[in-house]
C-alpha cells in the first residue's frame, strides 16, 4: 500500500519463525509493477478487498 502513499510507513509484522525479508525501494517497486500487467491486476484486487473490508468495518 505504500506505493500510493507519501507519508512514512507505521506498519510492522511479527514472524512466528525466523524468516528472510526482502526490501525493495519504491521507485524499483513501481517499474516493476508497470512492467507486469497481471501483477497490477493483482494489487489492484487487493487493493480493494482491503477498501471492502475497512469499508465494512466502518459500517457495523
């Protein structure tokens, strides 16, 4: 999500076991998604089920 914001990230996760994370910049992220169609597609789906799901949260 934070492709489409500006702001600095607040966000964290806690593994359950030890794990490898990648990191990759914004602007590299960003190329690679215009460089994948069905990626996009992807994230666009995402994008809103979270929207739904939020949305619903605010309704109850």
């Amino acid at each position: 999500m934070s492709i489409f914001d500006v702001g600095e990230r607040t966000d964290f996760a806690t593994t359950m076991e030890e794990s490898l994370i990648c990191a990759i910049s914004k602007d590299d992220f960003k190329s690679f998604v215009e460089k994948n169609p069905n990626l996009n597609l992807e994230i666009s789906k995402l994008i809103g089920f979270r929207m739904r799901k939020y949305s619903e949260r605010i309704a109850e």
